[in-house]
C-alpha cells in the first residue's frame, strides 16, 4: 500500500523528480478536495492533466491521471500532487513524531 510516508521509497525516482520539479513550479493547480478524502486537480505538464488521488488516513488508496500511463502506474503528474498533497494536508508534523530533541 503506498502512504504518505513511503511514497518516496516506493516510486522511482525519476518519477518523484520530475514530480517534486512540478510541484516546486506550481503546476499543480485548483487541489480540491471533492468528497471526503477524494482529491483532484490539474496539473499543467506538456499539456493539462487531470488528476484524481483518493487517500484513506495516509494511505493513498488510488489514483488517476488523464496522460498516458492510465494502467496502475505513478506518473510524475501524480508525483507531484502526491507532493502537493504532502505539504498541505501537513504530514511531516505526523511523521516526526519518534524525534526527540529534547534530550
């Protein structure tokens, strides 16, 4: 099951580069949440891409995308809103929980 917290481990990582490149340049554009945990956006690559990603808590149940990799893989437009989705549902405050400085 792909999550939050191992997406990075999970896709390759010419996939997540070209997705975080995306990301960093704001192609990922009008992230709506449609229903509880569905999510969709565009993401502006070589062309307009529709994207759809439903998560279940951080689990990342499916997605979709409107280029040519429709059959289960991770495009890099997916990466991006993968990353997108990261940053604002705020998961590293989630994720660092084990770290203690404190000490």
């Amino acid at each position: 099951m792909l999550t939050f917290k191992n997406f990075e481990e999970e896709i390759p990582e010419n996939i997540l580069e070209k997705g975080m490149d995306y990301c960093d340049a704001n192609r990922v554009q009008k992230l709506t949440e449609s229903s509880p945990g569905n999510w969709n956006t565009v993401v502006n690559g070589s062309s307009k891409f529709q994207v759809s990603i439903i998560l279940a808590g951080e689990n990342i149940s499916s997605w979709n995308c409107s280029c040519h990799k429709l059959h289960g893989d991770i495009c890099e437009h997916v990466a991006a809103v993968i990353y997108d989705l990261y940053d604002y549902l705020d998961f590293d405050d989630d994720f660092d929980e084990d770290d203690d400085d404190d000490e």
